[in-house]
C-alpha cells in the first residue's frame, strides 16, 4: 500500500443489488452490497462459489449493468452512463484479469499486449513505463511467442502486462491464480503486490485462494450475496477517513 | 485491428481461401458472361462501322441484330436512296448467319461496296472476281489457318479464298452478293443498305432526308448503332441485371455464411475484445474490414482468373470477341465489394451486440 494520508475512493459501491432473470425466475446474485476501494489499494474478495463474487467484479467493470444500487468509478456513476461512456470507461480506467488468462491465441505476446494500447488509441506501447513494467514481469524474452507457446504463469503475466499496460486506475482480477500451479500462483501474486506497492496500482482480485487473500491488504469475504465483513470494511473505511 | 485480421484469416486458411474463391468466382462470373456478351455487340458494332456508312437502312420490324434479320429489301431500292440529297453512296448488303460455323457472312456487291467503305485492305490475295470466291479476314484467317487460293466450305458449296483482309470490316466472310441471293433463295434481295453521306451535307439533314423518303423503313446511324443495340438485343438488359445480381449473391451469402460462423467461433475473443474496453464501433470494424480484405483478394483472384479463362477460350476459339471494359471491371469489384459489406453487417452488428460476461464464458 502507498503511504498517503488522505487516499480518494477510486470504487464505490452502493447498495448494489443484482437479479439474474432465467425464463421466468429471478435468481437474486447480490443483495445490496457496501463497500468502497481507496486509490492504491489491494482488496481481495473470497467467498465460495455462487456468492456473487464474480458478478461483482463484472459489475464493477462495467460488464454488467446492475438491477438496483450505484457503483462510482472516480467519481463517476457507470450504472447510470450509456453503453458508449461505460466503454469508454473500461478502456480508459480498468485493466482485467482473468482465470483463463483470455490472450488472442492469433496473437504474439507483444501484440496481444499492443492491442489494448491500440483500443485506448495508442499506437506505440513500449515507452519508458511499459517497459519497465514488462521487466519487471519477466516477459522480455517472450514477447514473440504465441499464447500456446508459453506455460500457464508465463500466459498469466502477459495477460496482467495487457491489462496495466495502460495504467488503468483499476487492476479487476479474477481468480488470477485459479488455473496456476503454486511456484506459478506464487509468482503471479508476488507481480501483483509488486504493481500495487511500486507503481500504486489499485486493485480488486476475485479469489478462493487464501494465499491470494492473504496478499491484499484488505479482504471483503462474500457469501449469498452478501457482504460478510461488512462492519470491519465499514470500521476500516472510518479509520481511512480519519487518517 | 489489421494485424488482428490478418492472423484470424491466416488461423483460418481453409475457409479464409474458400471466401476468397467464391467471391472471386461472382467477380469471374460477371467478367466472363459480360466480356463475352459485350464483345459480340463491341465487336459487331465495330465491324458495322467499319463498312464506313452513316446509316442503315432496314425493313421497319427488322432488328439490328443483323443475324435475326433475312433478305426482304429488292436491291434495286439502291437507286432510290442514291437519289435522297446528300446521299454520296448507298451498298446492299445480304446476312447470312451460318447456324453450323456460329458466325455470320455477308453479301456485298463489290462496285457499291467500294463506294462506301474506303478501308478494305488486303494482307494476302485480292477482292473476289467469281462467282464462287471470297474473302476472309484475318482472325478468320488466322483461327482457321487459311490463306489466299485455300477452299472454304460455306452453305454446303465450295468456294475459294480470293483473299485476305484486315479484320474489321463487316462479317469475318463476305462473298459475292448474287452469290449467296442465290444460295439463300433470295434473288434480288437484301437484308440492309449501308449508306454514306456527302461530306459538305450535315448529316442530320441526310438522315431526315432519308426519313421522309423511307417514312416505312427502319433508319439507324451507324454511331448510334452501340446503344440501339444494348436497348434492342432480346434479354440483353434483363441478362446484365441477372448476371449482376448473382454476383453480389454469391458474394453475398458466402461473406455472411463466413463472418457469421468466424463470429460464432470467436465469441470469446469478442468478448476479450469488449473487456479490454472495444467499442461496438471498433468490432464492427473489425469484422467489415476482414470482409473486406477477403472481398479485395476474391477481386483480386476474380480478375485473374477472368484473364486465364478469356485467354483459355480465345485459344479455343481465335474468332470469340471478348470486350471487359472499365466500367464492367470496376462494377464487378463494386458488386463483390457490397455483397461481402452486406453479408459481413449482420454478423458484425451481431458481434458488437454480444453480452460481454457470455461472450468470455463462450466455450
């Protein structure tokens, strides 16, 4: 975590309510869910399968829209802004992760990492920065290679290199080490406690790990819907205000 | 987005080179069936031309198709028309279509004829002086390997080569007048005049001149003769407009049937695309711009598979005219070009449209 006094909300969420309808039954994901995530922060959300967690995410990316509540991107309602703008804010803000890595397998490593600079509108993508944070995910070396031509941990990186490459005010992730072996999990994690406390990237990751949890600063645990720990996060946002 | 395409295709050769084939297939469909059609009017106009007349006189129903047409005008309405004002010539001439050669002849009385046309040179031989002589021009010439003193079969009769012309006059065989009256059972008749006018008369004046003297018969100006031609040929337009909306058709559902199973198979990578924040717009592009990369290589392939089946069948038949213009190039890239943009627009609309949270989960 970065050592700010007085650190601004880069995610609110507010009473986030979300029903998934199949033919005629309403099957409730999220029932209002709390919570907000400070500029530079590391979350992990834990909780078992079904509790909501990865709706929750996608939501907060602006993949889904929500049935009832408010979620703030830097000050900005993405439940309430059109298509356009809420792809506008993902491409400008948000940076995801996911368990299946998701590289374009037609794509080299370096552009596959190119193409979300070339969907934010830059054409060139190895300045100073990039560069650095390529280095620092081990990948220079494997820049020309094929999605399949690389292990799971290696895949993983370059799908995390793709999604900070624009320096997203949020890193989403979503069980980033689901799909890895424990040297490759530990790695991965390691690169992203990296991100967050070098470079201050925030971060929100889905997890059913512990080890994965226990690399966040914080933890919102989850389960039906809910928040679990909603006082300690609510005690926690206080403490943050305070300070 | 074109290093993108360019691999998606590449991931895909097969159906990437299948696209590729059936549009150029639309393109060479087009090409072919309007270079062919087209030539035999070009080429037909060019020869009528070549006679060097202004005008055409025919019998009123008759068409301007000259092979439809038989010997019903008396020759002596030669004199008639050489008395209208500002008439320097008048030729008749008798069409003979052989059904069994697929081509056409023509009587021609030498001493008329001369008068009107002042372009018939010779490469071999000289013009016919007897009864069972004729002469030839060159591609007839040279398809049917012949020269001058060579006999030629022609409506069960022999004749002999008299000579060799340069091609562009009239019909590839022209012989004596009297000749083929004779042989066609229409003595003393023609099928057409060709008439040229004096030099110091406008001729807009011959041609109402002529007008009001054959106020029952059918007056063309050889000008003109290419457009008469295109609105009277039987079928001709309808053919066009058949041949043209094939073309975008096959273009058509095979862009669709390709882009729609290419979006199906890729919904992931459209949903990868939307999360890292693709706009509706930029996977619309996507998509059309594949098509379009494919329609540009089908046009591409189409046009050069065009110029080896031309030049296979001008191989196969020396005499075949074969005329693609611009235009007709341009409108069959045209045709190709839309039918894959119409074809690609569904599925494009379809993909930017997919829920993004199905589309990553997409198996």
């Amino acid at each position: 975590m970065i050592g700010m006094t007085r650190r601004k909300d880069v995610v609110v969420v507010e009473d986030l309510q979300m029903v998934y309808r199949v033919s005629k039954v309403e099957v409730p994901a999220l029932r209002g869910v709390d919570f907000s995530v400070k500029e530079g922060e590391f979350v992990a959300v834990i909780g078992p399968s079904g509790c909501g967690k990865s709706t929750l995410l996608h939501l907060i990316g602006g993949l889904l829209q929500p049935t009832s509540g408010r979620i703030l991107i830097e000050g900005v309602s993405i439940s309430s802004v059109s298509d356009f703008e809420r792809t506008e804010i993902r491409r400008q803000r948000m940076g995801f992760v996911f368990q299946s890595y998701n590289l374009l397998n037609t794509l080299t490593a370096r552009e596959n990492i190119a193409l979300a600079k070339r969907i934010q509108g830059n054409g060139h993508y190895e300045d100073g920065s990039a560069r650095k944070i390529l280095r620092m995910l081990g990948l220079e070396n494997k820049m020309d290679h094929k999605p399949w031509e690389l292990s799971g941990g290696e895949q993983q990186r370059v799908a995390i290199a793709r999604a900070v490459i624009n320096r997203p005010a949020i890193l989403l992730a979503d069980e980033p080490t689901g799909s890895l072996d424990s040297e490759n999990s530990r790695m991965v994690l390691e690169m992203l406690r990296e991100l967050n406390s070098v470079y201050g990237q925030t971060i929100i990751i889905i997890t059913h790990d512990p080890e994965a949890a226990a690399t966040a600063d914080r933890v919102i645990e989850m389960r039906d819907g809910k928040i679990l720990n909603r006082v300690q996060n609510m005690f926690y946002a206080m403490e943050e205000k305070r300070s | 987005m074109f290093k993108l395409i360019l691999s998606n295709l590449r991931q895909r050769p097969t159906r990437t080179l299948v696209s590729v084939v059936a549009v150029a297939l639309g393109v060479a469909l087009l090409l072919v069936s309007m270079g062919l059609s087209y030539g035999q009017l070009v080429d037909t106009v060019r020869r009528a031309q070549g006679i060097g007349g202004d005008f055409i006189l025919q019998p009123s129903e008759a068409s301007v198709i000259f092979a439809l047409n038989s010997g019903t005008i008396p020759v002596r309405v030669q004199k008639v028309i050489e008395e209208v004002e500002g008439v320097e010539a008048a030729t008749p001439i008798l069409a003979k279509f052989l059904g069994d050669q697929f081509h056409i002849v023509f009587g021609i009385d030498p001493e008329s004829f001369g008068r009107v046309n002042s372009t018939l040179s010779f490469v071999e031989g000289g013009r016919f002086s007897e009864p069972r002589e004729v002469i030839i021009d060159t591609i007839y010439a040279n398809s049917k390997k012949m020269h001058a003193q060579d006999p030629l079969q022609i409506l069960g009769n022999e004749f002999t080569v008299s000579g060799v012309y340069r091609e562009g006059i009239g019909a590839r065989v022209l012989l004596p007048l009297t000749t083929l009256q004779e042989l066609n059972g229409t003595p003393d008749k023609a099928t057409m005049f060709f008439i040229r006018a004096k030099e110091e008369v406008p001729l807009e004046q011959v041609y109402e001149s002529l007008k009001e003297r054959f106020e029952n018969y059918k007056i063309t100006k050889t000008a003109e003769l290419q457009e008469i031609m295109m609105d009277n040929a039987p079928a001709f337009k309808e053919f066009v407009t058949a041949m043209v909306c094939i073309s975008v058709t096959i273009s058509f559902l095979i862009i669709l049937l390709a882009m729609y199973s290419t979006i199906t198979e890729r919904t992931r990578e459209i949903g990868i695309l939307k999360s890292l924040g693709a706009s509706k717009s930029y996977i619309i592009r996507l998509i059309l711009n594949e098509s379009l990369l494919i329609c540009a290589a089908g046009v591409g392939l189409g046009f050069l598979s065009t110029f080896v089946v031309i030049e296979l069948l001008m191989a196969a038949f020396p005499t075949l005219p074969v005329s693609i213009s611009l235009f007709w190039r341009v409108t069959a890239a045209a045709m190709a070009v839309t039918g894959g943009t119409l074809g690609a627009l569904y599925p494009a609309v379809k993909a930017a449209g997919m829920d993004p949270v199905k589309a990553l989960g997409y198996q």
